[in-house]
C-alpha cells in the first residue's frame, strides 16, 4: 500500500500544468533526488501514464489521459 501512494505521490507536479516538464524539475518540485524520479517516472513511462520526450540531452515528460488515471 505504501508503494503506491509513493508512486502517485510523483505525479503532483503535473496535475498543475498540460506542458512536458523536465526531469530536474519534477525531482526539484517533489524533493527527491533526481536518480530516484528517473526510477518512478519510468515506471510511469511503463504503465502508460507519462509521455516521454526526448530533446537533445534532456528528458521531459507529460502526463496522459488513461483510464488508471481516472480510476
């Protein structure tokens, strides 16, 4: 149960903006280290609720709209 409040609790950053974010952001917003939101936000990646952009060297994300999001 702790697990997944921990893995949404990633996802406050970008219930307040549509735009991609980049991954220093998000890890400066939450107030994690940046190794450890790489980790979720791959999970996230996985589970279909982020988008990943790559431009150059940096990774930005953006939420989706899926249905386990709704849920």
């Amino acid at each position: 149960m702790v697990n997944k409040l921990t893995i949404w609790s990633y996802l406050e950053p970008f219930l307040y903006t549509r735009d991609f974010l980049h991954l220093s952001d998000i890890s400066r917003k939450i107030g994690k280290n940046h190794t450890v939101v790489r980790l979720y936000m791959k999970i996230l990646e996985k589970y279909g609720i982020l988008d990943k952009k790559i431009v150059g060297r940096m990774t930005m994300y953006k939420i989706k709209i899926s249905p386990l999001l709704i849920d």
